[in-house]
C-alpha cells in the first residue's frame, strides 16, 4: 500500500484553502500516477463540482457512491459538513479505511453497500489489476440472508475471492441527511443508483456528479434530471463526467469557455 500526499490550495469564499490531504491506493493503479504529482484524481471534475455548489450546500453532506480510495470524499469534506463514502468492493474499501483514518477533517462516515434501485445484494466481479476502480457489480439472488463483514485485512487475500454485499437505494442511505451534493460513480450500475435517489434529489435539489462513458447514457442521465429543471454540463475528466445543477453558478459556464 502506498500513501500519496495532496497539497493543492483552493480559494473558496474568498478564502485561501489548502487541501493538504493523505489518499491511500495501490501503486499499480493508475489513480496513483495522478496522485504522485501531488493533485487529486479527476481534479478537474472537483474543481467544477465545487463551482457549482452554492455556500447552503456546503453547508449539507455528500452521498459518494463508489468511494474507491476516498480521493473524491477526502476533497470535498475541506469544504462540506460531512461526507457519507458508499463502497461496495472489499479491496477498494481496505484502502479506504486508511485514508479516511489519515483525513484531517473528521467527517466522513464509511457504509461497505453497494447502490442500485432494485437488487438487494450483489457480488464483486474485479476490475483490471491496474484500474480497481472498473469493478462491478453482479446481482446475487442467493437465497441465503448472510450479513458479511468485510475485514480490515491485506488486500492479497480479498481480491479473487467472492463475497456477498447489501446493496439498498440511494433515497435509503441519505434518508438520515441533509444532501448537498451526489457523487456516483458506479461503472454499469450509475444509472440505476441515480434512479433510486430520485426522492432525494426531488426534496434537496443537490449538486449531481455522475460518471457517464456512452452518449446513450448521458441522454438517459439528462432525462432522468430533466422533471427536476437541472442544467448539466459534461466534463472530459479521466472519464466524462456529467454535473448538474438547479442552476449553474455563471462563474461554471465562464470557468468552461
């Protein structure tokens, strides 16, 4: 395991924050050679999602659906109340533990689930040995109700192996909160999770982050926000990235242009 040090300073509300933070990951995937520059990965959608938000939601929490190492939940708990990180795969959530263990700010909350609108439990199918991010989700209809525990053990003994996850809606997890901003990235399952926030996202109206890799899939995120009256713009990022908003801060479409 190899721990990256981030130092990147942000002015947010005309004041000069540093977001000094510690993001552990394994050295072989490719999140680590954008840490070892000393820059968060995908700092680009960050930067924009932080633009977007209005000073009342920083004021709420972030749902992050697919934590991963907890590079994208360690940046915004500088500048929201609290961040709830939402990780189903066991390896990814070894690493995860320890960086939320480092973050200075102590308000990130971990819940080991996966999100999607109709399953209830799932299985682990990994991604390339380079790129654990691309794991997925696999339905588990398993009769059997077993609560799994995922331990806080070397990764070289979770990986290849299958273990059962609770999966529940993403109205459930945020139920207990009040909502800011909506991180999902949940490589085939995205759209199902962001269906299944829909009651949330009706009552709070956050800030929207959502991986989207095919224009298939951005027609159907933008038809899924459109009864909400969102404006949404999709950034390159390392994978597109769409962001909506109720309304965009002028400043985003500038920043863009």
């Amino acid at each position: 395991m190899t721990a990256f040090k981030v130092i990147p300073r942000f002015v947010v509300d005309d004041k000069v924050i540093s977001s000094d933070a510690t993001i552990h990951a394994p050295a072989r995937d490719h999140q680590s050679s954008w840490l070892q520059g000393g820059g968060f990965y995908e700092q680009d959608v960050l930067w924009y999602s932080l633009i977007a938000s209005t000073r009342e939601q920083r004021k709420k929490f972030v749902i992050d659906v697919g934590a991963c190492f907890g590079n994208h939940s360690v940046f915004y708990s500088k500048f929201f109340k609290g961040i709830v990180a939402v990780e189903p795969n066991p390896e990814a959530l070894f690493y995860l533990r320890h960086t939320v263990k480092d973050c200075i700010q102590k308000n990130i909350t971990i819940i080991n689930s996966a999100v999607h609108d109709l399953w209830q439990y799932v299985t682990i199918c990994d991604g390339p040995n380079e790129n654990l991010g691309m794991a997925r989700c696999v339905e588990d209809n398993n009769d059997d109700d077993v609560g799994i525990t995922v331990p806080d053990i070397p990764t070289s003994t979770i990986r290849n192996q299958i273990v059962r996850i609770p999966c529940q809606t993403l109205d459930n997890i945020a139920n207990s909160y009040d909502v800011g901003l909506i991180k999902i990235d949940a490589e085939t399952c995205s759209i199902q999770a962001l269906r299944s926030g829909l009651e949330t996202i009706k009552r709070y109206r956050p800030i929207v982050v959502i991986e989207a890799t095919s224009e298939m899939e951005r027609a159907e995120i933008t038809n899924i926000l459109a009864p909400f009256w969102y404006s949404i713009v999709t950034i390159a990022g390392a994978t597109p990235t769409m962001i909506g908003s109720l309304i965009l801060n002028r400043k985003l479409n500038d920043y863009q242009s």
